[in-house]
C-alpha cells in the first residue's frame, strides 16, 4: 500500500479499445470503485460479429480454446463481477464501430444485474446524439461529474 492513495477512491474510464480494457479491470480488481466507459461494449460475441473493425456480420468460427475463454470474461455473461463499481457507459448514436444492438445488450444486462443487487444507482448509461466514435469534451465533463459524485463519496 501507498499512503497517498486511498484505496477507496480508485477509477478508471476508457474508451473503444481502452472501454473494453476497463471493464475488464473492473471485473477483476474491486478495488475499482468507479469507471466511465465509453464506445464499448460487455458482448463481444455481438461486438466481433457486427463491428466494422471485426468480422463485419461474417459468422465466426472461434478455436473453442478461445470461445471458452471469451465467455469466461465477458461483462455480459458476467455482469454480477460489475456491481460493486459504479459503472457509467456512454455511446454515440452516429457511432460507424461499436454496433447499437452491442450496447442496448448491455445496458439491459447491466441495468438488471444492478438492481438484483440492489444498487441499480450505480449504473448509468447516456446515448449521445450525433456523436460518433470518439470521446468528446462534454463527455469528458460527464466522466468528472461521475468520478465526484462516486470517488468523493463517505461511506
């Protein structure tokens, strides 16, 4: 341990390929108490098929090495590893990579999964209108606005 680091109050936020990135920190480290993620999604099956970055609606064949591994970290299968951070997920409606039907997967996954664990303010998700892929400065603003509101809390 640091002193200087209350690890308490510790965030990450992420977008695209850092989106991905952070939501499996989150899964994995609790210490995690608040994350922004933008432009990503928690079914990357639905994300490898659909995106233009992947396999662009071609079906996959995956080396069930692999498939098996790719279901054993995905947010989806496994939003309850989620809950205990506070989990801000914003996507542009003008976004050309990450598939809509990806994110509206997980926001319906996430949202129940908060409120079966009685904590469904934790989960926030804003669609942005116009926006594409990219991380915008009023986004930027909504990612400061939740770290106060979740890293500065008293518990």
């Amino acid at each position: 341990d640091i002193p200087e680091i209350d690890m308490t109050r510790i965030g990450i936020a992420g977008t695209s390929t850092t989106g991905f990135t952070a939501l499996q920190a989150v899964m994995v480290d609790r210490r995690i108490t608040a994350a922004v993620v933008g432009a990503a999604c928690g079914d990357y099956h639905r994300f490898l098929y659909g995106s233009n970055l992947a396999m662009d609606r071609t079906f996959l064949r995956l080396d069930p090495t692999y498939e098996s591994w790719l279901h054993s970290i995905e947010p989806n299968r496994h939003p309850d590893r989620l809950v205990h951070a506070a989990v801000l997920l914003l996507a542009g409606d003008k976004d050309p990579v990450m598939p809509r039907n990806c994110i509206e997967s997980s926001v319906k996954v996430f949202r129940r999964a908060y409120a079966k664990a009685g904590v469904p303010e934790r989960f926030r998700f804003r669609i942005v209108p116009g926006l594409g892929h990219s991380f915008t400065p009023p986004l930027v603003h909504d990612m400061m606005s939740w770290w106060a509101e979740w890293l500065t809390r008293r518990t």
